[in-house]
C-alpha cells in the first residue's frame, strides 16, 4: 500500500498537525505501507485561474508550470491520500485548499448523475481514496463539523471514500513539555500509531481505538482555564 500525505500546515515539519501525521505513517509502515509526507508549503503552488485550459485545451494539462503536475503523479499513484491540515477559520488551510483546487484537471468537465447529485466524471480509471487528520487548538471536537463535511463532500465530488478521520481538539499540548502531560501526549500518539497499523493491516480502525483518539487530553474546562492563564501572561508583558 502507498500512502501520500498532503500537508496543509502553514508550520510543516514543526506543526501539530505533523507530530499526529507521524505517528501515523510510523504505525502504516510498521504494517508494510510505502509511505511519504509532503510538505505543501515547501511547493510551488499557484492558484486555480477558472480558465478551463485544462479540460478544452489541453485536457488532463493544467496552464500553469509549477510543482502541481509532479504532485498529480504522486497524487494518482497513490493507494490512499492523507490530507492533512490544522484547523483554520472552521475548515482547512488556505494552503491545502489551493492543492485540492488544482486537482481539476483530473476530473473531465462531463457530468454523471449520481444518487440524486450531479459531478464530474473521473479522467482516469484508478483514484485514491482518502484520510483527513486535523487538529486544532480547541477542547470541543464539534469545532469540526465543517472540515468533516468538507472532507465528505470532497470525496463524493472525486467518487472515492473518505475511509479514516483523526481530529485532535487541543492540539496545542502535543508540542508542550510538562512532567504531567507528557505521558498523556505519548499515550495519544502511540494509539494514533496503532490506528496506522491497524488501518494498514485490517483496512479498518475498530471503534474502541477510535473512541481513543477522540478522548480529550485533560478537561475540557482546564484546558480553557488554562489556555487563558498563558494569554493573560503574555498579553500583560507587552
């Protein structure tokens, strides 16, 4: 199995977002996966002009020459696609947005009229389906009620499935060190380790380890309590 991590993250290799995404990758290449995480922000990536060139002109070809072309071979090649992004204004980074925009020439401009909804029609034969992790520096998890919908209808559009969410409310404590906290984070990482093992091995993620993963690091009540203390510290040294 092949899988491909899209990074959203504005931070890259230092965000929260990537300690969860590697924790992941290490648990799937444990099982046998081919793994690789690619950092968006390090690319080339242009905004979508709506111009169509890739569907009347040069269908399947996209106008601008930046680093997208090469990421749809890695993109088309891969068995499973992990998009991976914090959480930014209710949804993903402006940053993987872009990505996903660019993606057009790989649909064809025909429509298909499926289970009461119309959408394009696949240019290729073979897609990826995919995984979303996020994290945000919330403590509710209904804070992601967009991205997953997002996420959903992302899937439906490209006909393939959305087979493994992971969202972390709190993703702040990932990077922190403190004595108390750092076994919660080890444990929250090792299981998401797991889930990569299991999802590589059994194609699945059994519901009690996803249970897990959505469990919140500390209270919901402290973390706020908590978070407010640190800002009203630092806003009162300025």
């Amino acid at each position: 199995m092949k899988i491909t991590v899209f990074n959203g993250s504005p931070r890259g290799k230092n965000g929260n977002t990537n300690r969860i995404v590697e924790s992941f990758l290490k648990g799937a290449e444990k099982a046998g996966a081919e793994a690789e995480n690619i950092f968006l922000v390090e690319k080339n990536i242009e905004h979508c002009r709506g111009c169509f060139n890739c569907w009347d002109t040069t269908p399947g070809k996209c106008v601008h020459k930046d680093d997208v072309e090469a990421l749809h071979s890695i993109f088309l090649a891969s068995d499973i696609v992990v998009l991976a992004s914090p959480l930014y204004t209710d949804n993903i980074t402006s940053i993987l947005k872009k990505f996903l925009e660019r993606i057009l020439p790989l649909v064809k401009p025909n429509f298909e009229y499926v289970n009461g909804e119309t959408r394009h029609v696949r240019r290729y034969d073979r897609y990826p389906d995919y995984i979303a992790i996020s994290n945000c520096g919330y403590p509710e998890y209904s804070q992601f009620q967009v991205m997953t919908r997002f996420f959903d209808r992302l899937a439906r559009e490209t006909n393939v499935e959305l087979k493994l969410e992971i969202y972390r409310t709190m993703g702040e404590l990932l990077k922190i060190q403190h004595i108390l906290l750092n076994p919660i984070v080890k444990r929250y990482l090792k299981n998401v380790e797991r889930a990569g093992e299991q999802f590589v091995r059994d194609g699945a993620v059994d519901e009690k380890l996803l249970r897990k993963l959505k469990e919140p690091l500390i209270p919901e009540k402290m973390y706020r309590d908590k978070t407010n203390a640190h800002w009203d510290k630092k806003l009162s040294r300025l």
